[in-house]
C-alpha cells in the first residue's frame, strides 16, 4: 500500500515543475533572440535574397506541361498557379519594402560592429540557479 505524499514532497515537485517551465521558457525566449539576430545578418539577407531569385527564376523557366483540352472547354481557360500567384506577391510588396529592409539590416549591422566587447551572460554557465543549489 502506498501513502500520500506529504505537503514538503508535494511543495518540491511543485518548485521543480516551476523551475522546469521556467528553464524552458526562457530557453525558447534564448532560441527566439538568437533566431532574430541570426536572420538579421546582412550575410543572412543576401543568402535568402539569393535563394528567392534562384527560386523565381526556376519558377518562370520551368516547362509547361501541355494539357488537353476538354471538350466542354473547362480545362482550356489559363490558370495562374498558387507558386506563381505567391512570387507575384512577394516581388510586388517585397521589393517596395526592400529599401527599408536593407536599412534595418546596415543599421543592426552597424550596431554589432560598434559593441566591441559582448555583454556579460545573465544565465549561469551550466543551467544551475545562481544560489549553487541543485535540484
């Protein structure tokens, strides 16, 4: 037969429960500002400028498959694909914005050059709680 936990036992798992929602949300905010920085590269931008033009230009070349028209004449209408309709979207309101863009990727560039040494990590070196105590 098993008994029931007394409140000490039940008070420590709910702090370790705490500590682990704790650890994770402030892993994934980690993985949130890094994810940022990274994308924010001038190196980052002009590799995935590259790859939309890369992409674009597969998608205007590629052949068309030929298709049979329907005798009700349903099939013989062009249709614009979902592909095409997206990189139409994407050049129109993309290259309005690229400007501004570019000037917020020069303007985080300069700021990384300009901090000469990095600021002092917040979080302790090995994911323990600064007091040393280990759960």
């Amino acid at each position: 037969m098993m008994r029931a936990p007394n409140l000490a036992a039940i008070h420590a798992a709910e702090l370790r429960i705490a500590h682990s929602m704790r650890n994770s949300r402030d892993g994934l905010r980690r993985a949130q500002v890094a994810f940022r920085a990274n994308l924010a590269r001038p190196s980052t931008l002009a590799l995935i400028a590259g790859a939309a033009g890369l992409l674009g230009f597969w998608i205007a070349h590629r052949p068309q498959p030929r298709t049979a028209s329907s005798s009700a004449g349903v099939g013989t209408a062009a249709t614009a694909s979902a592909a095409s309709l997206v990189l139409a979207f994407i050049v129109r309101y993309g290259m309005q914005h690229l400007p501004v863009i570019l000037q917020h990727a020069w303007a985080a560039w300069q700021r990384r050059a300009a901090s000469v040494a990095p600021e002092p990590s917040k979080w302790p070196a090995m994911g323990y709680p600064e007091t040393g105590v280990h759960h």
